[in-house]
C-alpha cells in the first residue's frame, strides 16, 4: 500500500533556529497538506498546497511558515524561527481525488529547545 | 465555518465490551466525514469514511459509522472492543479541501 514518507521522525531545534520538515506524498497524488498536533491537542490544519501553490491556510500559517515542493516528489514546511510553542508533531498528508480521502504520513516530531 | 464535536474525552472499556463513540459536525449541507485512529505513538490511519449513498458504512478492523443527517451525527461503533483497540480516535469532516478534526476520544481496553 502507498505510503506518505516523512523525515527526520523526531528532530530537537534551538529556538529562533530554521527547520526543514520534509515529506515525500503517494506518486499520483495532487494535493498536499501539513497538519500539526500540540500534544494532548487536536489535530490542526495548517496549509495546503494543490498545482505548485497554497490553495488554503490557516491562521496558524503566519511568515514563519512556508511550503514547497522543489522537485516533483518532496514537499516541504520550513519553518523560519522557532518559537517554544512551534514543538509539536507536523503531519503531512496527500489526497488524489478530494473525495478519497486522505492518506497521513507518520509524522516529524519538532522539539524547540 | 465547519466544526466537529466529540463528546467522549476518555472511554475505559473492558475487552468484549461494546463501543460507541460519538460525533457530531456543524454543517447542514453536502458533508464528507472520516473516522481516523491513532495508535500510541502512530500516525493517523483512515477506519472509515461517508461520502454518500448507504449511511450505515463499514470500515477496517470490524468498525463501522452511522450517518443520521436529521441529528448531524456520525457515531463510530464495534461490537466488541479488543484489547489492541486502544488507541486515540478522531472524527473528522472535509471542509473545501482540508480536514476539520474533532479533538479526539481516548480509549483505554483492559483484558
């Protein structure tokens, strides 16, 4: 079964440091999304990204974050200074047609320090 | 703008016993609902999904959801819980092209 592959699985950043969170989607996949969950807390939507583009965003999407996808198969979060509070597990996750739902890697577990 | 509720915070149930847990989403129209579990320390994995046609969907696993649209419900349901159930559970609904997840139902199955 395809899977969505995410690396590191847990990586440890100073605050104000810059991060790269990489994801590689299923093959044939067209949307892409990153989602992030505080521990303890509800899973929560932060961008997606659809034809080389952000086609939504949350609130929690400030200049601090930015996405890309640099070569047709990965797709990135970098996040430019962080903040204690950015420490949480980032999820990504990609969908082919919208109604087939959606398929999650297993997440990067971002430690700011 | 879309929202989900889940009820139940924490279930504690004995192994055999029966399990429902409750979701219950805002919008009125059209609706694309997902069941997605977490097993400690795992990703998020798909047990189910609504799009349309029969509301009575099964999923993996043994679960299954009902989608009662006159009381905006898709409740996740199994007969008999294993101990290998326990897990962390989301509800979610498709909002335009993202998903708007409950903030999850812990369960707990002892032998």
């Amino acid at each position: 079964e395809p899977e969505v592959t995410q690396t590191p699985s847990h990586q440890v950043t100073q605050m104000g440091q810059e991060v790269i969170l990489r994801c590689v989607p299923i093959s044939n996949h067209l949307y892409f999304y990153w989602y992030r969950q505080i521990l303890g807390q509800k899973v929560e939507f932060l961008v997606s990204f659809y034809n080389n583009e952000i086609s939504e965003k949350s609130e929690i999407f400030d200049d601090q974050f930015s996405v890309e996808r640099p070569d047709g198969s990965n797709f990135t979060l970098k996040i430019r200074s962080t903040k204690l509070e950015d420490s949480a597990m980032y999820f990504c996750a990609s969908s082919g047609y919208l109604d087939y739902g959606y398929t999650f890697g297993s997440g990067t577990r971002l430690t700011v320090v | 703008a879309q929202s989900v509720s889940q009820h139940n915070h924490h279930v504690i149930l004995s192994e055999a016993a029966s399990l429902e847990l409750g979701c219950n989403y805002s919008y009125g129209g059209t609706v694309n609902l997902f069941w997605y579990v977490q097993y400690p320390g795992q990703h998020l994995q798909l047990l189910l999904k609504y799009f349309s046609g029969d509301p009575l969907v099964k999923g993996i696993k043994g679960f299954e959801a009902e989608f009662i649209k006159s009381k905006f419900s898709f409740n996740l349901r199994k007969p008999s819980v294993q101990w290998s159930d326990t897990a962390e559970y989301f509800c979610a609904v498709r909002s335009t092209d993202k998903l708007i997840f409950g903030t999850g139902t812990r369960l707990q199955v002892f032998p």
